[in-house]
C-alpha cells in the first residue's frame, strides 16, 4: 500500500503531468467560451441542430446535452480535473520548488570552476587574495562562503522563490474557485419597480451552497440617465432589504459595477425592460396595458396596440422614459404625441397615460471563495514582479598563483557579466594598492 501511495505521489509531481492537466483545463474553458452556457434546451435545438453538416453532425444539441457541455464549468468530470491539478499542484510545490530553495541557500564549493554548466561566465586573475575577492563580492551584495581556497557567493535569492509563488497563487486560485463552484448559487429577477421580491429563480448553485429563504428585498424605484445624445448612460435601481419583522437593514441605489453587499449576497444590477403602462381610455378605470420590446434598425422601441372603442385602435410607441408617447393609427399614420398625465382626445374619446411600469433586472449571487482567488491573483502578480530579479551565483578558487573566476546567473546576462567585470576590478585595485 505504502508503495502504491508513493508511486502516485511520484506521478502527481511530475511537471509534464501539471503541463497536461494544464492543457486540458485551457481546451476545456475554450469549448465552454465557445458554446454558450446554462441556456435552455431550446436554444441548443435552434442554435446547433442535427443535419448533415460535418460540424453540425459532431457538435449539436444531443451531443452537447448529454456530454454536459451546456454547463462544463460545473460539470463533475471538470471538477475532478481541476481537483487533480490542485494535487499534482501542490505535490510539485513541496517535493520539487520547496527542496530547491533549500538547496539554493546552501554553499556549494567546487574545486574546478570548470566544473559548473558551460553556459557559465569565467575568468582567471593573477595572485592570490582570498581577502580582497571576499571584500569585493560583499561590495556587490553577494552573500558568501569561504573554505580554505575557494570561494561561493550568490544573491537574487528571491528569484527562486518566484516559481514557489506561482504555484502557490495557482493553488489558491483553483482553491477559491472550487469553494466558490461547490458552495455558491447564481440567481437572476426581473422585478417591477415598487415590488417586493424573494430568491426565486436560482441558474445555478453549488452543491454545498444554501439559499436564504427569509431574505425580503424591495425595488423603491428605478431610474436612467441619459447622455446629451439620448443614449443610456447608467441605469439605476434603489434596492432595500428587509429583516424578518419587515425592518429595512440595507438599502442602496445600485448601478452597473456597484452591487449591493449583504451578509455575503450580492446584488447586481444587469438589465432593466418596460413590461406595461397605465392608462386611462374615457370613463373607463385606470387599466394596465403589457408592451412588446422591438428592435428596428438597432434602435430599440416598445409598442402596444390599444382599442380606443369598437370601431377604432391606435398603436402607442415608446422610444425612451423621458421621451414623449407616439400615438399612431392602425396605418401608421402619426396622430399626436403627448406626455405623462396629459389629457389627449382621440375620436372624441380621451385618454391619459400616467405611468411607463418598468421591471429592473437583477442577479443576486454568493460567491464564498472570492476573497481566497484575489489572494491568489494577488500573489501571481507578486511573484510575477519577483520573477525579474536575477539568481546569480560565483565560484572562484585558487589555483597555483592565480584565482579562477566563474557566475552563472538564471537572467539578466549582460548586467551579470557587469557585475563580474565590477569585481574584478575591485579586486586588482585592492591588489595593487
């Protein structure tokens, strides 16, 4: 058993085995960009039928259902990937980039200094003085070691920490990311302004992950704003949560890329729509008419048809909150324009609009792992900006009357050979002193 455990911790340390599972994960999050993702059947049955198309053939909706392509990211064989990864991850990092470090801070003495790679740097200087090369190597921030006639120094340590950081900011990541799949939800409302709302339409949720069922929230009221040229600049919808005695808690006007928090909830402001107007056609009661989305041209519209008596319909068309109501006849023909709460006459029939309804869009998700993937990302770029400083090491020994110089460094070559040049320079000034 011991030799079974030790075989495939050996096998999860491999680098070719993290480069691997790597790829697969890349390949994978490619399809799932691709294909959209946790849509309805229907969509997959228009958007990738069965025909007799090469393409279409290989990849349709059968295909994509039953593989479970249609939500990969939560997908369990997806999972277990990013779980062997983590593993292979984090086996790597204490069998391999952890005894590496150690051994970088230990001396390393040779008695050939052409013993080393042959990529190294090498020198040979005349006379012996073990003191003065000492002197000159601590002058460039070199730590160092001294036996009898040879010498090692080497500084940028925190070179070789940068890959160490990198597979820690990895782990953390898939760390933040796997607590965030398994105990997170996602949930999208659409709700009308003035209404209260409860978490109702869950998209997708974790299978560790609980849902509040005695969250209330409120939408007080909902605003756009506009730019000069009438175009959307920022729609804007007023939330208020409530506690179980019906007390507001929190409340805060949210906007795109500034949600609202409550106790690890979050709600985000995605979309708005106009579902229906009120209005009032001649001795009638204040009726609620539902309006239809249009796009025409790229400009977006909404429309209604109402009967303004038996005989007689007119077509009501909105082009934005703030602008007026077009009221048209059955052949297109404009009849008038009006605002809200004005009384207009139509075939001796009045009518007044008094409210434009409209429904905010909202998606309310928890995301419990976050802070560990930020850490993460956090981390990377720390390692990334460590990554630039150079491990550079040098032998030099004494042989016969002369001492022989060799570096080698891991980057940064031409400031490496300066710094050699720096030393033994040092060192025959000293000499000739």
């Amino acid at each position: 058993m011991k030799n079974i455990l030790w075989h495939i911790f050996k096998k999860l340390s491999t680098l070719s085995l993290s480069i691997s599972l790597l790829l697969i994960i890349a390949t994978i999050s490619i399809v799932g960009t691709v294909i959209e993702q946790n849509q309805n059947i229907s969509y997959y049955q228009i958007n990738y039928p069965i025909n007799n198309q090469l393409l279409h053939y290989i990849i349709n909706w059968k295909t994509i259902i039953s593989l479970g392509i249609d939500h990969i990211y939560s997908n369990p064989c997806f999972i277990l990937i990013l779980i062997l990864f983590f593993c292979s991850l984090l086996t790597c990092t204490f069998s391999n980039q952890l005894p590496s470090l150690r051994n970088a801070r230990k001396w390393k003495f040779l008695q050939q200094t052409r013993h080393i790679n042959n990529k190294a740097y090498f020198a040979k200087l005349d006379k012996i003085s073990m003191c003065n090369m000492i002197y000159s190597l601590h002058h460039n921030n070199y730590y160092i070691f001294h036996k009898k006639n040879s010498l090692y120094g080497y500084k940028g340590l925190a070179g070789r920490i940068a890959p160490i950081f990198v597979h820690f900011s990895i782990i953390l990541t898939l760390m933040g990311s796997l607590i965030s799949l398994l105990g997170g939800f996602t949930a999208q409302e659409m709700i009308p302004e003035g209404e209260i709302f409860h978490i109702k339409n869950i998209t997708q949720s974790g299978f560790n992950s609980k849902i509040p069922d005695n969250l209330t929230g409120r939408i007080k009221d909902f605003d756009i704003k506009y730019n000069k040229d009438k175009s959307i600049q920022q729609f804007l919808s007023n939330v208020i949560i409530y506690n179980n005695q019906g007390k507001n808690i929190k409340q805060k006007y949210i906007f795109v890329n500034s949600p609202l928090i409550f106790k690890g909830i979050t709600f985000y402001q995605t979309d708005w729509k106009i579902s229906s107007i009120r209005l009032k056609i001649g001795n009638s009661k204040i009726i609620q008419q539902p309006i239809v989305k249009h796009k025409i041209n790229n400009q977006i519209l909404w429309s209604c048809e109402i009967p303004i008596n038996t005989k007689t319909h007119i077509i009501l068309i909105l082009t934005g909150l703030k602008d007026q109501i077009s009221l048209y006849d059955t052949s297109n023909n404009l009849l008038i324009s009006t605002n809200l709460d004005e009384k207009i006459v139509i075939n001796n029939t009045t009518l007044q609009i008094f409210e434009i309804m409209t429904n905010t869009g909202l998606q309310v998700k928890t995301d419990p792992g976050i802070f560990i993937t930020y850490t993460g990302f956090f981390v990377l770029m720390i390692s990334i900006a460590i990554s630039y400083v150079s491990y550079s090491q040098i032998w030099a020994t004494g042989v016969m009357q002369n001492i022989e110089i060799a570096g080698f460094t891991n980057r940064a070559t031409l400031i490496f050979e300066e710094d050699l040049i720096n030393v033994q320079e040092m060192y025959t000034k000293h000499i000739w002193l």
